[in-house]
C-alpha cells in the first residue's frame, strides 16, 4: 500500500475489473481518456493481462478512499478510481502517468489532485524518475486544473492531434521535473 492523507493506492486485483469496465464505458468519464469505443470483460482481461506482463513499475494502482471513521467502527476504504506509470524508460528515468477518477461522485474534492501529488511523489521518492509527463485533452479543464495543481507544466500543445465528437481537440503535453518537485517542498 501506499499511503496518503486521505487517499491510498493498492494493486489491482482481478476482482476490480468489473467496477473498471463500467468506468471506463461511463461517457462522461472516457471522454477524457483515450477511449472512444465501447470495451467488454474480454477487453478488459485482456488489458489486465498485459499490464501483468509489463515492468512492475508500470502496474496500475487503485484509488482508495478512507471512509469517515465512525466511533468504534474499523477504517473502511472505497475504490474510487485507478492510476499509474507507463512508458516507463530506466535509462532516462523518466515516466508517462494516467488517471481516473472513474466514480464522478468523487469528482471536484481534490482526490484527483491527491492522487497525482501521491503518485508524483512515489515516482521521484521510490522509482527515481527524473520526469514525469502526460498527455490531456485541451477540452478536459478539470484534468489541466488539477495537474497545474500538482505542479505539471504546459511544455507542447500538440494542435488538432485528436478527433471526438465531429470535432479537433488539441493534445497537452505537461511535465514535471524531479528539481521543480523538490523545489515546491511538497513532501506528502
Ligand atoms: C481529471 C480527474 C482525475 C480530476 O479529478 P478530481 O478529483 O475531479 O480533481 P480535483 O477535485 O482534485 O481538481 C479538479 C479541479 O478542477 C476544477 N474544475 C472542475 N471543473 C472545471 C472546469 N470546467 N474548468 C476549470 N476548472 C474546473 C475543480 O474546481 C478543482 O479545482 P479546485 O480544487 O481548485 O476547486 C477526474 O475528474 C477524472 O478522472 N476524470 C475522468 C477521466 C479523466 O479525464 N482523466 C484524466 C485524463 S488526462
């Protein structure tokens, strides 16, 4: 587990796939991922196979949320999205990340915000990455917001690069570097 102040990530289980599944086929919630077809369990196993296959560096993680402790009662912790590192490159030390917060009740609390600070922090204090980059939609203010938040900067706007809903969107290439995090002094 990796812990943060509100938020923790866990592995992903095979047992998570169809809570994925229906996040990932939420219109709202894959109209900021690079998802515009429908996917199914097979996709979707297929998916976590792959990711099995991969470095451990870029096993996905799980969102969860600690639940209000009631008096008495044992701390409870709810999934509320994934996330994780890919294009993972050793030699650069650097990493592309994604996100999802895939419950949208969830949304607009900072747990996106949280997550990116957690995982930005787990790539520079545990895997030594010394940049961490993402791509986000230009029409995604919510995403950019929360990035610019965590300390990402707008390094190229990549024009017209996708096409969804009859229309182009560009593409936002954002990064931060490990002297700019150690700078912000943000230690979770
Ligand atoms: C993008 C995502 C991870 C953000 O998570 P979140 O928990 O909603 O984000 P936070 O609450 O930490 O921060 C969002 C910020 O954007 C703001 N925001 C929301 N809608 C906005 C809008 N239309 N314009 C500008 N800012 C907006 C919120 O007010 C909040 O800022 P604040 O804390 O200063 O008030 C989440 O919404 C999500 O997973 N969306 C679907 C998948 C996705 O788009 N993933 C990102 C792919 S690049």
């Amino acid at each position: 587990m990796i812990y943060g102040e509100r938020i923790r990530f866990r592995a992903v289980e095979h047992d998570d796939l169809p809570t994925f599944l229906k996040w990932v086929n939420d219109p709202e919630v894959k109209q900021g991922l690079g998802i515009y077809l429908p996917l199914s369990m097979a996709d979707e196993e297929e998916w976590f196979s792959g990711v099995r296959n991969r470095p451990p560096e870029e096993h996905n993680l799980v969102i969860e949320i600690r639940k209000p402790e009631q008096d008495g009662e044992d701390v409870t912790w709810t999934m509320i999205g994934g996330c994780g590192f890919f294009r993972y490159e050793q030699r650069n030390r650097s990493a592309e990340f994604g996100i999802m917060i895939g419950d949208k009740a969830y949304w607009d609390q900072g747990y996106g915000t949280e997550a990116v600070r957690l995982l930005v922090k787990h790539g520079f204090e545990t895997l030594n990455l010394n940049r961490i980059f993402l791509h986000v939609f230009d029409n995604n203010p919510r995403a950019i917001h929360a990035y610019e938040k965590a300390g990402f900067t707008l390094e190229v706007r990549e024009r017209q690069a996708e096409y969804r809903d009859g229309k182009y969107i560009d593409l936002l290439l954002m990064s931060i570097l490990k002297s700019e995090y150690l700078e912000r002094g943000e230690a979770i």
